[in-house]
C-alpha cells in the first residue's frame, strides 16, 4: 500500500477523535470536562481493536485499547446502540471514569466503535467528589456493568436515572445529565465522521487500510523494542500508603528484552490491600502500554499493532490485578503513576541516555464538596493537579506540569471561584522543590485555597513519604506536603472543614539527572 496514503489515512481517522473531543469539551456542563479536559476519545476496529485515539488521557486509553475486546465482544449489537459503564473490574479504570460506546454499521456491517471515556465529579459515592476513602468497590459509587444508554436509537430513560445517583441537588443533576449528553453527543459527531470517511474510500478500502495501519504499527514498534539491549532488567518502587493502615506498598517489576518482544513481569509485587490503591489489570496495561509507547518515534500510529510485542504478566490477587471488591479509586490515578516510575527504573538500566528521572509521582487528587439538608449533595469538585517532571540527559525537568499517566489542565481559578464556594489564596511554582544535579528536576506546584462554607475534603496523594528518584546521587526530588491551616496531613485523609479554613497543597518536584 502506498506509503503516503497511509498516512493520510491515519492522520483522518486521528482527525476523527480530536472532533469527536472538541464537542464533548465543548458540550459540558461541568469544569471537570469542559475546562480541565478530563475525557479521551478512540476509535476501535470490529473487534475492539484500537485504530486510532487523540492525544488525551493515557490511563484511559490504555486501559480501553486492553479492555476494549473483551467488551464489544460480549454484547449483541444493532445499529443506533450506545453502551454505558463504569465497572473497573469489566473494562473500566475507577467508577468516575464512564465510558460511552457506540458500533458503527454501513450496509448491516459494523466497521467498529467510536468510544470516549470522562471522568464525572460525581458518581454516587458518599463523599463528594466520588474520590472517597474506599475499602471496597460499593463504597466509590455506582457500579455501572456494560448496559446500553441507548437501544436501537431510543434513550433508556431507567438507566439514565440511575446514572444521577440518588440525593443529588438540582443543579447537580444538571451538569451531570449534561455531561452525559455530551458523551452521547461526542460518539454521535465520530460516527458521523467516520461514515463519511467511509463512503470515499469505501468499505473494502477502510477496512484494508485499518490492517496495513496496524502491520505499520507493529513494524515500528519491533523496531523500537530492537534498541533496548536483550536482557532482565529490574527495579521496585513503593507507594507511601492506602490509606486504611498499609504502608510502604511494593511494587516490583521485571523487563524482559529479546528479539521477539518485551515481557513486564510484576511477581514480587505486594498483594492486594485494604485501601483504594489497588489497579484492574486494564489500568496497569495502560502504564506499561504508556512506557512503551513513549519509546517509539512520534509518527508511530496509535493502533494496537504497536503493542503487539508486549506481554504482561501479573498475579491474581495482587496490586496490579486486584480481585473485587476491591477498593480501586486510587489506583487509576496514583498506583498507574507509581508503575510508570518502576518501569522507566528498570528501564533505565538498559538505556540510561533515554529515560529521565522520576517526575512528580502524584496526580494529587483533591476532592471537595457538601451536603446539606437531607443529605442531599448541593455541589462537588474534584482536580488532579501536577508537579516536576524529572530531569534527563537532554536538560531540565519542566515545572508544575502534569506527567505521564495525565494530561489534563488545571481549573483556572476563575471558573474554580465561579461555580464553588472557593477561593484561591496563593498559586504558583515550588520553587527549590526539582532534585539537584547538572540538570535539576522541575518544580512543584503551590496552591492554598480558602474555604468560603462547611465542606467535606478528600486527599489522595503520594509521594509525601518517598521522594521521587533521581539519576545519579543526591539528585531525588522534594516530597509533597498537604496541609490544612498550617498543620500537616496525612497523604490520604478525609476531614471536614469550616468557613475560614485553608488548604495548602505542595506537590513534590522531580528527580534531577547528575551524568
């Protein structure tokens, strides 16, 4: 097939997904979507396999790329159907994150699926911000198994009820139903776009070019795992605790290079535990997918050829492949972070000159809200927000940014002091915070906020314990620091605050590099 046609090709079907974002950013009703851009969209082939993504959230995508067959695969499918869920232990990553699906039909064939996954402050949980202190999946929220949102074109009203949760205020109910219909609408503008892509190449050339577009992939993959040295490389990490009394957390994991592929091996990682830091398997194969794919050269296609070669391996049972009911809240956004760490410190063995020192480790989750008369939710937030990104052979770290597994933005402190009884009091660069070395790690992020009512706070954070890494001696990053006026927290905590209360939250810097 002609060289520059693929690319063409690759690059509309691409186009396809930065469309079908651009509506849902601009569709929703909460800051959660519409300004800090918490949300991904892919495409997927008939069976599920990954043709194309925008350059998004890679937990989400990965997580869906791995989990993605197993799903479309279980489901009787008629055109005009969007699939609805949430449950991690199905496809899923935390119950936040809901995933919208619908098949795409030309002549009484499906081609394959348009898909986009965001992250809803609000799903049921008791703590607002649905981000809660969990030991077990229920208490997150609502479980949402694979069930169709809308059958054969018509909206299934019962589950659209079910998924605004029960004791929420009208305002609340909403930005969430809005934010559901931008999910729909998202799918709708993909499906449009792919129909018509469609109909000019026609629908034995699409489904050709989706084939060569993966054996393309998976060539420059093989190409890219041909650079890392044959060999065991081995490296473990610990995240600083869950929460519900465990601490020092291991994660452990051996990087297996041949010819033929890479084996990431997780034996030796600590088992399951109490608290909310546990992964799906899905959510652990998108940090490995991550790593990996950060290897290969910019113009490599997003399709499932290019993890072809990656085999991975971990235990039932374990951190990486919890059981449920496990508790999971934590590990999509914390313990995905801390395997990116582990792998680029194996990996580093192998190829220094290519992998930087640890970033900032944490997506330091905060969530805020409150309850009031009857229970009933009057309004909840929630932010990841970012830190130092590790230095490298090629120069520093850059400050306060988001790394790795997240790229979403912050939430600018209008539209914060907007929609919630906030105010931000300080926001700005940690300065001194990256490690040391000829070229530093970047700076961490200060922002205190000033509570303007009654609210219930939920932190979960990491690395305030166990910095992160550098490269060479003395170059480890500053660990973070939460606060509530002026005294410590804990890296996990739910407390209840007052009219006058402020929050500090200091994110850690990265590693520094010393050659």
């Amino acid at each position: 097939m002609n060289s520059i046609a693929l690319g063409i090709f690759a690059s509309r079907i691409e186009s396809v997904c930065n469309e079908m974002g651009a509506v849902l950013q601009r569709a929703a009703f909460s800051p959660n979507i519409k300004d800090r851009m918490d949300f991904s969209c892919a495409v997927f082939g008939p069976k599920g396999e990954l043709c194309a993504q925008a350059a998004h959230i890679p937990v989400h995508l990965g997580s869906m790329t791995y989990a993605m067959k197993s799903i479309v695969s279980s489901v009787s499918w008629r055109s005009g159907d969007m699939l609805v869920l949430n449950d991690p232990f199905m496809g899923g990553t935390h119950l936040p994150d809901v995933t919208v699906i619908a098949p795409l039909y030309v002549d009484q064939q499906c081609l394959g699926f348009v898909a986009n996954r965001a992250h809803h402050a609000n799903i049921g949980s008791n703590v607002p911000g649905s981000m809660p202190l969990s030991t077990c999946l229920k208490e997150e929220g609502v479980i949402i198994p694979p069930c169709f949102l809308i059958k054969a074109g018509v909206l299934q009203d019962d589950v659209l009820e079910q998924l605004m949760g029960e004791n929420v205020d009208s305002s609340v109910r909403t930005q969430v139903e809005g934010d559901f219909f931008a999910q729909v609408s998202a799918n709708k503008r993909g499906e449009s776009r792919l129909l018509s892509l469609v109909s000019q190449y026609s629908l034995t050339a699409y489904l050709d070019y989706l084939d060569a577009l993966n054996d393309y992939g998976a060539r420059l993959a093989q190409v890219s795992i041909n650079q890392i040295p044959d060999g065991e490389y081995y490296f473990e990490d610990y995240l600083d605790c869950d929460g519900a009394g465990t601490e020092n957390i291991k994660i452990a994991a051996t990087v297996r290079v041949s010819y033929e592929g890479v084996s990431v091996d997780f034996t030796g990682t600590d088992k399951q535990v109490k608290g909310n830091v546990n992964c799906p398997l899905s959510v652990a194969a998108a940090a490995v997918y991550y790593v990996f794919r950060c290897l290969m050269p910019p113009h490599a296609p997003a399709c499932a050829g290019i993890f072809q070669h990656i085999d991975l391996i971990a235990e039932p049972g374990s951190l990486l492949n919890a059981r449920p009911p496990a508790a999971v809240a934590a590990g999509n956004v914390e313990t995905s972070t801390r395997i990116v760490d582990v792998l680029l410190g194996a990996l580093a063995q192998a190829i220094p000159e290519r992998i930087p020192a640890a970033s900032h480790g944490s997506m330091n989750n905060v969530a805020m809200g409150h309850r009031g008369d009857e229970g009933y939710l009057c309004w909840d937030y929630y932010e990841t927000m970012g830190g130092g990104m590790g230095a490298s052979v090629l120069g520093t770290g850059q400050n306060s940014v988001q790394t790795h597994m997240t790229n979403t933005l912050n939430t600018p402190i209008e539209s914060l002091e907007q929609h919630y009884p906030l105010r931000v009091v300080r926001y700005g660069v940690r300065r001194g915070s990256g490690g040391r070395g000829h070229h530093v790690g970047g700076d961490g992020i200060v922002r205190e906020i000033e509570f303007m009512s009654p609210s219930t706070v939920t932190l979960l954070t990491e690395r305030r314990n166990r910095p992160p890494w550098g490269c060479g001696e003395n170059t480890d990053g500053f660990t973070g620091k939460n606060s509530l006026n002026g005294i410590n927290l804990p890296p996990k905590c739910c407390i209840d605050v007052v009219e006058g209360d402020r929050l500090l939250i200091e994110t850690p810097g990265g590693g520094g590099w010393r050659g």
